[in-house]
C-alpha cells in the first residue's frame, strides 16, 4: 500500500471515530434544545390560557390546547411559575390512535379568586427520529468529506511528491560501476532536501569503497600473481633436475602443487568478486546448445582417461540472453565438478532443453549438509584437490542471471539443475 493512500485511510478512520463521537454529542444537542423550545412553548401557552380564564372568555377558545384544567380543594404552596414542573409522558395522539411522546407542564394558577391545576401537553420529536437525523446528516457529510479527502490528497501529493519521486528514478539508473555519484535536485520541502543530501553522501561514499575494493583487488591478484608464477617457473626447472633424490623431488612437487593452490585460489576469489560487482552486465543472445557442445568437446579426453561413459540429451537451438563469458564459466565448473567428484568408471547424464540445464553423475554420498553445497570453501571430505568455489562461482552466476539452481542426491546420483529465466 502506498504511504499517500495508508496516510488517507488513517484520516478517514479517525475522521470516522470523530464523527461516531460528534454523533452523540449532537444528538445531546439537538434534545436538550428541542426540549427547552418545547418547554418555553408551553410556557407561553400556558400564559395565553391564563390570560383567557382571566378575561372570562368562554373556554371554548381555550379548547383547542391539548390540556387539563383541575380545580384545587387547598391552597396551595406554589402559584404561578414557581408551581411549574416539566416531564415527559405518552398521550394518545388524536388521528393516528396511538401513543406519541410528550412533553407535560403542570402548574397552579388562580382563577376568579380559586386555585386550579393547569396541565398542557405539546408533542415533541422523538429521540428515535432525532438519531436518524443526526446519522443521516453526518454520514453523508462523512462520505462527502472522505471523498473530497481521498482524491485532493492524490491531486496534491503529485505536486508535492514530484521531488521523491524524481529522486527514487535518479536512485533507480545509479550504477556503481560509472563510478558517478547522483546528483539531485533540490525542492522547497526542507525532508525531501535532507533526504537528498544523505543519499548523494552516501552514493559518493559507495562509489568511493567501491572504487579502492576494487583497485585493492585488481592490485592484489595481479602482484600475487606475478611472483607465484616467478616461484612455479623455478620450480619447474628444479623438477627438470637430474642431481635430485627422491625426497628432494618430493618436496618440490608439494611446493609446487601449494603454489598452484594459491594461484588458482586467487583467480577463483577475483572471479567471484568481479561477478559480485556485475562487471559482467552486458547481455547478448548465446546458443547455450552450442557452448555446451564446444565445452563437452573439450573435456572429452578428460572423460575418457577416468573411463566415464557420458549421456547426452541436448535440444537444438537453445538461447539464453546472458554474458557468454559467464555462461562459459557456469558450464565449465558444472561438467569440472562433475568429473572430480565421479568414480573411476562412472556415468555421467547432461540433459537440456529450453527451460532447464541438468547434469547427473554417480559418486559417494556428501559428507556434508546438502544445502552448504554451494557455500564457498565447503567442499565434500573425498575433494581433497578442490578449491571448494567451483559451485560456489556457480550459484553466484546463477544469483546475478535470475536462475535457480538445485541439487538432489538420489540412488547413487547427484543431480545439479539450472532452471533459466529468459
């Protein structure tokens, strides 16, 4: 939910809550103000009566008034308005036979030197009916705010909202490899303002980190690399020896394998970090069918010397919009890891079609947690040569290109399946 519709629903609540309360607070009102007119209306008729007994006009005149005239045996305490008393009663109302309320008055008063009870009733509104105009009333005044509420807060927030959003579309196209930090406009709301000054700092921070991880990086791997490939050299000449005894011969190969170690090590580290900052962004159509067979070709040799029997099932033409280095490096690792991880002897099944890439190859059981598969430096106990970031540059490739990737351990084959998102 967007925050410009959340905000108006809040206000729309506690408008309705507002007029709920103002409902019965009108109601109040509206009662006790009918109810004083009514009584000062009684009042004044009772005056007129009097009025009229005094003149000694034929109560005929006063047969009109809803009332009742008793004469009084005593003398009483109270006369006049100070013997007024007001209540509420049911009189039965003449034409429609049936009980309405009213408001009552009863007062003392003295006629031709005696006391009589002069009692009027007047019909009032009803608090049934008092409600009813009161809800009707406000609940259309309430749609008709909560309307006018909902759509001028939409036609205002797009004039006041252009600066956020223009900021969001500027955040949107920020690329951290242009090394450019965002510049945005300014506006005459002072948040949008701070708002805008906190993310250009921060972008131009990003870019900054960014930039010296990089040159660390490119820096490290490339001086690493120089001087392991100074060591190998000499140690290659060492094994070309003949003044060397067995244990010597020993001691260079390992050196020489750790060595390998730490330079394969590195490429692997730097290849996942170039994938982490999308520095292989730029797609093309690629023929995965036909990688996969120029790969397969390659590693033919490699299959036969380990005595693995491979099944193929290719479909033709299968296209994939991704870096063709990248899907180079996801094929490779995948049919690599699939040979290293295999049994002298072994099988191997690739199958693909539009949708999806599966290999399958025999082997003994993980020796660790399927799900830590494709962590980096997790690797299975038998793997004592591998790197442990072949699956992990995998699912890396896979993150960054939308796909999924899978793996299932069943009867003795381990299956690895790369669904594609075109």
């Amino acid at each position: 939910m967007k925050l410009l519709l959340r905000t108006s629903f809040y206000y729309i609540i506690i408008t309705f809550i507002v007029f709920s309360i103002g409902s019965v607070i009108l109601y109040n009102i509206f009662l006790n103000e009918i109810t004083k007119e009514t009584d000062l209306y009684l009042v004044e008729r009772f005056h007129t009566i009097i009025n009229t007994l005094d003149s000694a006009n034929s109560p005929s005149v006063i047969g009109r008034y809803k009332l009742q005239l008793d004469t009084l045996n005593y003398v009483p305490d109270k006369v006049g308005r100070e013997s007024f008393v007001f209540s509420d009663t049911m009189v039965m109302h003449q034409y429609l036979r049936r009980l309405e309320n009213n408001r009552k008055m009863t007062g003392v008063v003295m006629v031709n030197e005696s006391y009589m009870r002069l009692t009027l009733y007047d019909v009032i509104v009803e608090g049934d009916d008092i409600m009813d105009g009161v809800f009707n009333g406000l609940w259309r005044l309430f749609l008709f705010l909560g309307s006018v509420m909902v759509v001028s807060s939409f036609l205002i927030s797009r004039s006041i909202f252009k600066p956020f959003n223009r900021t969001l579309q500027q955040i949107r196209g920020f690329n951290i490899k242009e090394l450019r930090p965002i510049r945005l406009e300014r506006s005459h709301t002072n948040e949008f303002n701070l708002m805008n000054e906190f993310i250009e700092q921060m972008t131009e921070k990003i870019n900054q980190d960014y930039r010296n991880l990089k040159e660390f990086s490119e820096n490290a791997s490339h001086e690493m690399q120089t001087p392991l490939s100074i060591a190998k050299g000499k140690l290659e000449l060492l094994l070309q020896s003949n003044d060397l005894d067995e244990k010597k011969m020993n001691m260079i190969e390992s050196a020489y394998k750790s060595i390998d170690h730490i330079s394969k090590l590195g490429s692997s580290l730097t290849l996942l970090s170039r994938i982490e900052n999308l520095e292989f962004s730029e797609r093309q159509s690629c023929t995965f069918s036909d990688m996969l067979r120029k790969a397969l070709e390659d590693f033919e040799e490699l299959y036969k010397m380990k005595k693995i029997q491979v099944e193929v099932d290719l479909a033709e033409h299968v296209v994939v919009q991704n870096n063709p280095d990248l899907l180079k490096i996801l094929i490779n690792n995948l049919l690599n890891n699939a040979l290293r991880h295999n049994c002298t002897g072994g099988r191997i099944r690739i199958n693909l079609d539009q949708s999806r890439f599966t290999i399958t190859n025999t082997g003994e059981p993980l020796q660790i947690a399927p799900e830590l598969l494709f962590e980096r430096f997790k690797k299975d106990r038998q793997s004592g040569s591998s790197l442990g970031l072949g699956l992990a540059i995998v699912k890396k490739i896979c993150d960054v290109s939308g796909y999924d990737i899978g793996y299932d351990f069943k009867n003795g084959w381990h299956t690895v399946d790369v669904k594609f998102k075109n």
